[in-house]
C-alpha cells in the first residue's frame, strides 16, 4: 500500500501523458510539447480570481509557478468566506501543464485539444476529429477554436507565419483587400470546471498570447525557420463590446473598455464589470464560467464574418475585368485557388460553430441557465447561418472563374484562327500569281518591259479575285438572300 502510494507521488504528469498516448495517438501533440525543454516558462501569465462571499465581485492576484503550486497544493481553505477560484493561464508553458495536471488531476484530452498542431499533419490525428459527440458531452471542459483577423503593414501575401509564443499557431496571410495586407490567426480558449484540494470549486481558462508583432517564418525547403518582426493590429479596431455602454449622464470614463489584445485582461475586465446572468458563486456551472469567453468569440466570429463580406465582393467579375484579364489568366488561376481555400475553410468553420451549438443545447437541458443559453444559441446559429451562405457564394465563384478562364481561352483562340487565316489568305494570293507568271514565261514579249506586260496584271488580277471568292464566297444579307432565292426556284424547277 505504501509503496503504490510512493509511486503516485513520484510519477509525474509527463509520464502519465506518455503511457496515454499509446491508448489515445491523439495526445502525440502534448506529449512533443510537454517534452520540449525550449518553452520558455517567463512567458506565461497566471491571473486567479477569488469569489468570496465578503465581496460581490472577484478579487484578482498573480501567480507565477511556485505561488501557484503552492496555491493548488493546499488542502486547507485560506479564508472561510472563499467559495472559489478562477484561474487564467495565458501561453501556458510545459512546466504549467505538468503542476495543473497533476494536482487537478485533469484528463489529458483538455490539453491536448487545446494545444492543437500549427498545422494539419497525416501522420497525427487531430483530438477534435477524434472525439465524438457522445464522447463530448460527458466531459467537464469546453475548447473553442476560432481565428482573429489582423492586418499588417508590409508583408509578402500568401505566406504561412507562426506565431511567436510557446504554442506557435498558424498565421495566414490572404490575397491583399482593397490594398490591405490580412492574416487569419488561430486561436483556442479552453475552459475546464473542476474541484480543487481544498474542495473549493475552481475554474480554468487557458488563452493564447496576446497579439504581438514578432512572428516565425518557416521555409519548406529546408523546415529552417527564422523570427523577425511585423507591424500587426486587428482588424477594423476588434471586435465590439457586446455590454451595455455607459450613457453621457453616466459619471463612467467613455474610453474605459476592455483590452482586445489580451483576452486574459479582457476576461478580468468583464468579471470585474458584472457577474454573466446565473451565475451560482457557491458552485458555478461550466457554462456560466465559459459565458464571457463565449460571447468574446462570438464578436470575434462577428469580425470574421465581415472579412467573407468583403472578400466575396472582391472576387465580383465584371465585363470590365474580364476584358482587363485577357493578358492576365494568371489572375483568376490565383483566386480559384483562393475561392479553394476559403470553401475548405468555412467547412472547419462551420464544424467549430456546431460544437459550440451541441455544447449550448445540451446544457441548455441540463442546467438552469436556460435564457442565457437560449440567446447565445440564437447567436450562433446566426453566425452558422451567415458562414454556410457566405461559404455558398464563394464557391459559386469557382464556376464562374472557371468559366472565365474558358471563355478567355476560347478567346485566345479565336484570335489565334484568325491570325492563320491572315497567313492562309496571303500564301493563297500567290498561287494565281505564280500559276500565271509560270505560264507567261515561255513568251518574251509579256516579260516586264515587254509589250504585253500589262497582259500579266489583266490576266492575274481577275484570277485572284475569283479564287478569293471561291475560297470566301460572300456573306452580306442580299447575296444570301438571292442564293437563297436560286437554291429555292432550282428546287420547284426540279420537283416539276
């Protein structure tokens, strides 16, 4: 008994993701990160908040490694009046991961899809793609995956950045808008409702880092990677403050708002503003705690959404364009692949929108925040609804490029059959001449010079044109008609 007991105090986290990852291959992406000692553990921010019931709203304080060890190792409340603790982990390092998943004994599959892979890679199995429905609702955490659209001063388009920070998510750049460089970051929030040592509820919010301008370029000629520097800011300011704003008579600073760039800062700016409607500070549902970061992600999707709008008015064809294309095929080459792009990404988009609605329907039965999950439901099948119509019209546009690039192809041979007619017509205007000057050679008298010279040209002129017309006979409307005319009385003159 002592020694089992020996063992669960000596095994670490690590180990215990390593044997999991041989039942669950989808853990391969936490097992690399936990095992990375290049992480740089500095960067990691830790904000707790403490709901107690002395004060109405939370009280916030920093932790770093060892006062959050030390906090979670605890099994004797520090106050009586705490009912619980909310903890925000920004850029959350290896060393982080191990403390959190070994005093909270947290299952694996919270880390693993929140430290999902910068890119989609064959050989590794997503945990998103793992995990069914089923399987989902009897988990104790919630993982949003969604993307923040920034612009950049100068940068090359159609180049795949990461993000500097110890979860190195993909940038992407897209084609320029209306003369602005845009990019699509990933990011994640991950929720998790669980009990601490000292039997206190505790909630986990684990965010990315806030948006920076250093930047990783990876090369795939030799996977070398190098960072530099990018002048970046989010798109049209952010997203919106989705509260109440304070009134002119009201005696509030109109600037105050929340700090878009950090969302640990934006979630404790809105915690420290009012409590989400039903929210239990004895024992929290899962959904009250992932309230803000729900409604957060939704005014991002919000900008997102903006970003389809204009894209899909950018790859509006005109006559005019069409005609500007000719000499530009390579053009519309481009946007089909981007029109591609965009298709296979509103597909994920729409899956990560029907996760959270899954996720919203089922507590919606379950807990007693029922209005509240009623209107954010409303939300995102709004949001749902614009992503599948958007993502339809950019596809009809694949058609219709296509269709250009038919239409500029058959164009291109047209002009292509006309420039060999041209060549056709002039070596044809030289058989009549040459037939005729070979059969005036044999007399002297009609060389140039002679006196029937004049003979050649009233002999070979007449020649040509009746060759001409018997190669091109003419198609004006009243040589038509009277063929038409003669073709018709040729046939009564038979059939009498």
């Amino acid at each position: 008994m002592n020694k089992t007991r020996n063992e669960d105090q000596t095994r670490s986290y690590k180990s215990f993701v390593a044997a999991r990852t041989q039942r669950n291959p989808c853990f391969q992406n936490l097992h690399e990160f936990i095992q990375n000692d290049t992480i740089s553990q500095d960067a990691c921010r830790i904000a707790c908040l403490e709901f107690s019931s002395a004060y109405g709203l939370p009280s916030r304080r920093n932790l770093d490694l060892d006062s959050l060890t030390s906090l979670l190792g605890n099994e004797a409340k520090e106050r009586d009046d705490l009912w619980g603790r909310l903890l925000i982990v920004e850029d959350v390092s290896n060393d982080v991961v191990e403390t959190l998943g070994s005093l909270l004994n947290i299952d694996p599959f919270f880390f693993a899809s929140h430290i999902d892979t910068s890119q989609i890679d064959i050989a590794t199995i997503r945990p998103s793609m793992a995990t069914l429905p089923s399987t989902r609702r009897s988990q104790n955490f919630l993982n949003l995956h969604y993307h923040r659209v920034i612009e950049f001063e100068n940068v090359e388009p159609k180049q795949t950045l990461l993000r500097d920070m110890n979860l190195p998510r993909k940038v992407k750049i897209l084609p320029k808008l209306k003369g602005i460089n845009i990019g699509l970051a990933r990011h994640c929030c991950s929720i998790l409702k669980t009990e601490g040592k000292d039997g206190l509820w505790l909630g986990l919010i684990l965010v990315d880092a806030p948006i920076s301008n250093s930047y990783i370029l990876r090369r795939r000629e030799n996977e070398s990677t190098s960072t530099f520097t990018l002048q970046t800011r989010l798109f049209q300011g952010g997203f919106q403050d989705f509260l109440s704003g304070p009134l002119f008579s009201d005696n509030i600073d109109p600037e105050s708002g929340p700090t878009r760039s950090s969302l640990l800062e934006t979630f404790i700016f809105y915690w420290a503003v009012e409590q989400p409607q039903g929210f239990d500070v004895t024992c929290p549902t899962l959904f009250s705690l992932s309230y803000y970061p729900l409604r957060i992600i939704a005014a991002e999707w919000m900008t997102y959404l903006e970003l389809m709008y204009h894209s899909i008015k950018q790859y509006e064809y005109s006559p005019d364009t069409v005609l500007a294309s000719l000499e530009h095929i390579a053009i519309l080459t481009a946007d089909i692949y981007a029109l591609q792009q965009w298709a296979r990404r509103s597909i994920a988009t729409a899956q990560k929108i029907r996760y959270v609605i899954e996720f919203l329907r089922y507590h919606m039965t379950k807990d007693e925040d029922m209005d509240s999950s009623a209107l954010l439901i409303e939300d995102y099948e709004q949001i749902a609804s614009s992503i599948d119509a958007y993502s339809r019209r950019l596809e009809a546009m694949v058609s219709i490029a296509t269709s250009l690039i038919q239409a500029i192809d058959c164009r291109r041979s047209l002009t292509e059959t006309i420039n060999i007619s041209r060549l056709t017509y002039l070596a044809l205007s030289f058989i009549p001449l040459t037939f005729v000057s070979g059969l005036f050679s044999m007399n002297d008298n009609i060389a140039p010079g002679g006196k029937l010279f004049g003979l050649y040209f009233a002999v070979s002129i007449p020649l040509c044109i009746l060759v001409f017309l018997i190669v091109h006979p003419p198609t004006s409307a009243s040589v038509v008609f009277a063929a038409r005319i003669w073709r018709s009385r040729a046939i009564q003159n038979f059939i009498v």
